[in-house]
C-alpha cells in the first residue's frame, strides 16, 4: 500500500505534493481546487483565475509544496483513508 502525506480536501484522496492554505487549515491536490476555494469566497467576478491565484499567493494565502517525507505514525492511503499507529 502506497502511503500519502495529507489527504485533500476537495477530493479526498491521498497526496504526496500539493496545495496549503494558510498553516495547513485546507489541502488541495489541485490548483483548480484552490481557483474553487478563493471563489467561494466571493469578491472575484470578473478576475482571471491567474489573477487570482497571484493575488492570494502574493498575500501568503496558499503554497505549493511536495512531502518527500512520510510520517510512520500518521498517514492516509489513496482513498484518504487514516492511519493512525
């Protein structure tokens, strides 16, 4: 069984890399999820997805990071399921 480091929060799935947002409140898999996230906040009608992603990066509100680390305690498979030792 292969183990992933955070499970995302848009699809539930298992992740090795992906999207933070702020100290780890959300996980996304996908920079199409995060588009989703900063939409729903509303306030963007009419900006370009590149936009906003640029805006919300440029104010620390999400990064791109990979996990080469897995922790042996604690770990999720690729349906997200938990493992906890």
């Amino acid at each position: 069984m292969e183990r992933y480091a955070r499970k995302c929060d848009a699809t539930g799935r298992g992740m090795n890399e992906g999207y933070v947002v702020g100290d780890g409140e959300l996980y996304f898999s996908e920079e199409q999820h995060v588009i989703d996230w900063i939409r729903s906040r509303g306030g963007t009608h009419g900006l370009s997805d590149e936009y906003i992603l640029n805006e919300a990066h440029g104010l620390e509100e999400y990064y791109y990071t990979e996990w080469e680390e897995i922790d042996e305690d604690l770990y999720y498979d690729e349906d997200g399921n938990e493992y906890e030792l």
